[in-house]
C-alpha cells in the first residue's frame, strides 16, 4: 500500500513571500491532519479534516495560514504571507477512521526554511 | 487541553541493554497512546500504540505499559541495537471527535556499539 505522499519536499522563501504544501494521503483514509514540527519539538497540530469538512483548526493562524481538501481527497496547505518563526518541518498525516483502529500515518514532511 | 510531557530529552545506552522513555498526560478522557520513531529526514513512523482497556503490550524488543490512574505511560527498548538510534515520540488522543494527536518533546536515543 502506498503511504502518504508530500511535495515538495524542501522549499526556502523570503519573509512575506507565500508557499504551498501538497498532501496526498493514503487511498480511502478519510481523515487528513497538518502538524508543524518546529526543529527539536514535537509535531503540533494545525488543522484536521474528515472527509472534506474541518473538524478542528482551533491552532491554525488563520490570518496568514489556509488548508483545504477538496473532494475529499487530496490537500493543500498555504502560507501568506511567511514569518522567519514558519521555518519548520510541515507533516501531512491520515488515518481510516473506523471504529477503534485509527493509526496515523505520516509522510514524509516538507522542509521549509523562511530566510 | 492535552499536554504531554517526555522524559529524557537525551539517552544513550550502550548496545545489547535496555532503553526506557516515559511520558505523563494530562486529559483523563484520552485513551489512546501511540509512540512514534522518527529518523533524520523522515517522518514519523509508528512502532507501537496501547489503548487504555490495556495495561502493557509487547513486540518482540518493545513494549509500553499504561498507568491511567497516574497518568503516565513507558516505552520499552530490550536488547537495543544501532539501528534503534533515532528521535522517539510519544503521544495522547482520544479515539471520538478530535482525535488529532499531542505530542511529547521527543526523547533522542544514541545506542552505542
């Protein structure tokens, strides 16, 4: 089974300049998160989807941070415009949400470094 | 909200013995304790969970013990290996509605031939 896929997988921007994350999770897992994972911490939630709709973006700035999942499937996450303190690793996951069995899986991650 | 918190921040054992991380939490209605590793470059990957019907769970080298009523959980590493060298995580979620998951800090594990 493939896992989750993520690109791109490393991307260096300017302050004030915008970038985008794409997340592809794996086929007929209906629930998709974004983590930020700031160097030597723990990965932090930002916003989870079930199926196309939100279920929690209680930690997602939304004043310079959007996240979308049309239909259901794949998703992208967006920044605009980047801070120096955005520099971080952005973790997709997904999970099949089905009764008790409900492991995340993680991609990859995709680097971002704001200079 | 959830907060959870890891102890060590750094350990190194020497090959062949035995590796344990511990963590605490804070939300009682959290029933589901995931522990990730995670290499340089990667992703985390998921080595074991335990839900709290359950009080230990084992494979092969590892297992983790679950203690809700102090609320702390364990990970267990026998007979370590080079390759188990890597950044360990645990976390807590619940398993209805938000069940996105609460990290620990991360335990950096160096396991020395």
């Amino acid at each position: 089974e493939a896992g989750v896929a993520q690109s791109p997988r490393y991307k260096i921007i300017e302050k004030r300049q915008s970038v985008a994350f794409w997340c592809n999770p794996i086929s007929g897992h209906a629930t998709l998160y974004w983590y930020q994972q700031i160097l030597g911490q723990g990965p932090k939630l930002l916003i989870q989807f079930q199926n196309n709709g939100v279920v929690d973006d209680s930690q997602l700035p939304k004043d310079r941070f959007s996240a979308e999942r049309l239909k259901g499937v794949d998703s992208t996450l967006k920044i605009q415009p980047a801070k120096l303190e955005d520099s971080a690793v952005y973790l997709c996951a997904s999970s099949l949400l089905r009764g008790s069995t409900d492991t995340q899986y993680f991609g990859p991650g995709t680097r971002l470094t704001v200079l | 909200g959830e907060n959870v918190e890891q102890h060590p921040s750094t350990l190194s054992v020497q090959e062949g013995d035995s590796a344990v991380i511990k963590c605490t939490y804070s939300d009682s209605a959290s029933n589901y304790f995931p522990w990730y590793k995670q290499e340089l470059g990667k992703g985390p990957q998921l080595i074991i969970d335990i839900r709290s019907n359950v009080g230990e769970k084992k494979d092969q080298r590892i297992a983790v013990t679950l203690n809700k009523t102090a609320k702390h959980f364990s990970l267990h590493i026998t007979e370590t290996q080079p390759e188990d060298s890597a950044v360990y995580f645990c976390a807590a979620s619940r398993h209805t509605g938000r069940r996105a998951l609460t990290f620990g800090s991360g335990t950096r594990l160096q396991v020395q031939p």
